[in-house]
C-alpha cells in the first residue's frame, strides 16, 4: 500500500511538472517571440541617464523621454535571434499602433497604423558586447533605429557598430 500512495505522489508530482514546463515556468526554453518593455538607450545630455520611447500618437514622431515621466510607452518587439517583425505598441492590438520609418520626413520614426509592410519591420540584433539590442529596418537593412537628441525622437541612421550608444535599446520592465 505504501508503494502504491509513493508512486501516485511521483506520477502527480511528474505531471505537475510537465504542466508547468508547458506555460514556461520550469525549464529554459526557447525566448518567446515578442517581448513586451518599456525601450529605452542612454542620453549623453542627461549624464547617462536612460530615455525611452513614448508614442505621441499616430502620425507623430516616437519621443524619446528621460525615466522621470510615469506615463512611459510599453512596446511589444521581436525577440532576439527571431523573425524580423513589427514594434507595436502595448495595448493596442487589432487596429494596432507601430513604429514606421517614414522616409518623406527625413527619416523620423512616427507612430502608424500597423500593416506589416517592411517600413514597419524590424530585426532583432542582440550585440553581446554591450548586452544590448540594435533594431535594423527591413525597409533599408543599412539602417537602424537609433535616438536623435537633436529632435529627441526616433529616427533611423546608418547602422554602426557596438560603438553607436544611440542605437542601442535595453528592455526595461518598470520605470
């Protein structure tokens, strides 16, 4: 009898294991293939301090805010290593709102309605030096999302190395 309560305990026990392995608790896995953060870089005005994303709204330019303002921007991204996708923003699933190179203002990002056309696409390159992330256009793989202090927005530049601080975003969860 002993024997038989033992092995229901371990056969319970295997499948509480595997159920919470299958919703990514236990385990390492694979990363998810979007990410939802606040993304921000370093501001070399501010004395290093992080400034991150802020949607203005459609049509506008993304802005680059310092961590003081509380009504920060979450953003929902490809992962690193995964398929080249949108960067949209959290909460607002079905119309969707999304970063987009708009080539016509001397390439700003502004904030757009998602339609997954390669000006709304990006790739996801995890830069092991820095442990930080570099965001290239799908549009022109030459250029990359990177921080514009003049404007302090998001505009897309030559892609650099891991020596170009302003295109180099880090996930933050809370602000």
């Amino acid at each position: 009898m002993k024997l038989g309560r033992i092995t229901a305990l371990a056969a319970s026990g295997t499948m509480l294991v595997g159920a919470l392995a299958g919703v990514g608790v236990i385990g390492s896995g694979t990363a998810s293939a979007a990410s939802e953060s606040f993304l921000c870089t370093d501001s070399a005005a501010d004395g290093g301090s992080p400034v991150c994303a802020y949607a203005n709204g459609s049509g506008a330019l993304i802005a680059m805010r310092t961590t003081a303002n509380v009504s920060m921007t979450h953003w929902i991204y490809p992962g690193a290593g995964e398929p080249a996708a949108e960067i949209e923003q959290a909460g607002t699933a079905g119309a969707g709102l999304c970063m987009e190179v708009d080539s016509s203002a001397a390439d700003e990002v502004i904030e757009a309605t998602c339609n997954d056309a390669s000006y709304q696409t990006w790739e996801n390159e995890y830069v092991d030096a820095t442990s930080r992330t570099i965001f290239r256009s799908e549009w022109n793989t030459s250029l990359c999302l990177g921080y514009d202090e003049g404007t302090l927005g998001l505009h897309v530049t030559a892609c650099g190395n891991d020596e170009n601080w302003y295109q180099q975003f880090f996930a933050e969860d809370s602000i």
